[in-house]
C-alpha cells in the first residue's frame, strides 16, 4: 500500500563529473524500477546538471538542505523555489548532521517543512536520537518533541506529502545498523506518533524511511520489517553497484 522510497544522501561528495557518471550507471540500471520512488541527493552545485541528465528518468532529485525563505537578503542560502528550478522534486531536511553541525532546531525544520510544501517539493524529514539519548532511555521523548515541533501547524493534506526518515545518530556512517527489531520498535512508534497527531489513516499512508549505515547486506532484513518503507542511505550510495543492490531489495 505504501510505495517503497530508496533515497541516496551523497552528502558532501561527488564533483559534477563524478555526479553525472554515477547517474548514468543508475539510469542505465533502475530504468525498469517503477515499484518504488527512486531519489538521489547531490551536491547543491551537481543539482542543474544532474537534472538534466535525468530528464525522462524516473530517478528523482532532491537537496540535501534549504532555507525557509524564498527570496532576499540571504547570503549563501538557497531556497525551495530555486530548488525546484533546478529540477528538484524532494528536499531532505533536518538530516541530524544539520541539527548537530549546523546548530538547526526543531523550530528551525519545522519553517523549513513549511517553504518546502509550499513550493509544492516533498521534504524528507529527518529524526533520531543520539546514543546518549537512547542509554538514557529518553529515544521516545526525542522522537516525540522532533515530530511534534517538526510538523506543527502542518495539516493531513500537507503530511501525505511529507517522507520521514527515522535515522538513529548512533548508526550514522558509524557501521553500526540499528538492529531490524530496534529499527521495527521506532517506526512502529514514530506511526503511532502522527496517528495521534494527524489520523490513523494518515499515519497509515506515510512513508516513514530507517537510516543509518544501510548496505546491501542488510536492506532485505529492514524493508521486511512492517512499519519500514523505504531507506535514507549514506556512504553506500556514492557506490553505483551498492545502491543499485539496495533499490533491488528482496
Ligand atoms: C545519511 O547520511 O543519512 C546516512 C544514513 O548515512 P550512512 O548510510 O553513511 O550511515
């Protein structure tokens, strides 16, 4: 019922060369991988280039970051309009290296959401605790304060166009996955989260995605778990033949 996501974050890697090659290898492929939502995030200045590249594929492109603002005295941001003007159609954002590295809020994501639905862009919100967090037993507590401030003010037509991305800090380019039961337990929760807060029926339809150190030999065992719909992949999306294993899930 939910339509499996398969998102690479290339983070701050790839020139526009390298981009445009690890596109090719990807269209040539997933060209027949209709089943699921392919996205590719690369570097904002790749981002023109790669579009064109992919025009007529189905591979989607989204940024890695926004501001919230679309035009304006703003310099070195970009914003959702721009994005979308360069042929983007997602926007990850609050990815936990921007809430850690970059000092971004809830209050901060939450305006960013916002810019990015109203351009009409699909934002992939990013969660997760640290490990600190989760030994101190407060993983729920943080969950709950980021989707809740996250998505204020955000009505159920707007969050059916929201992809969320549970990713555990601790599992972050460390290697260490979140086991499919721990990965299972904070999905099952994350959806019981925005049923209270939206509908059954909302939560229901909501692509919530797992995060953190996703490889091809432990994809199948995560997208078996019922509440996982799709992964935020990292390092092992730089590689052609490991995302392309990873989109071919079993
Ligand atoms: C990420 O950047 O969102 C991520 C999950 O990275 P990695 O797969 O490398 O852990």
């Amino acid at each position: 019922m939910r339509k499996p996501v398969i998102a690479g974050n290339w983070k701050l890697h790839k020139t526009i060369p390298e981009a445009l090659e690890l596109i090719e290898a990807l269209k040539k492929d997933l060209a027949d991988k209709t089943d699921i939502d392919i996205v590719v995030a690369p570097v904002f200045t790749a981002l023109a280039p790669t579009a064109q590249s992919l025009k007529g594929s189905p591979i989607a492109l989204a940024a890695q970051n926004c501001y919230f603002e679309n035009s304006g005295a703003f310099t070195g941001e970009v914003s959702p309009a721009l994005l979308k003007d360069a042929g983007c159609s997602h926007v990850i954002v609050g990815h936990s290296e921007r809430r850690q590295l970059f000092g971004e809020t809830d209050e901060l994501i939450n305006h960013k959401i916002k810019a990015v639905l109203a351009e009409g862009l699909t934002p992939i919100f990013c969660i997760g605790e640290t490990l600190e967090e989760r030994e101190s037993d407060a993983m729920m507590d943080v969950l709950k304060r980021q989707v809740t401030v996250g998505l204020n003010g955000l009505n159920e037509a707007q969050m059916l166009n929201v992809v969320v991305a549970y990713e555990p800090v601790w599992a972050i380019g460390t290697g260490k996955v979140a086991s499919t039961d721990q990965a299972q337990e904070a999905h099952a929760f994350i959806r019981g989260l925005l049923a209270g807060l939206f509908s059954t029926s909302i939560a229901e339809q909501v692509r919530i995605l797992y995060g953190g150190s996703v490889k091809p030999d432990n994809v199948d065992g995560l997208m078996a778990q019922t509440d996982i719909d799709g992964t935020l992949v990292g390092g092992a999306s730089l590689k052609a033949a490991d995302f392309i294993r990873i989109a071919r899930f079993e």
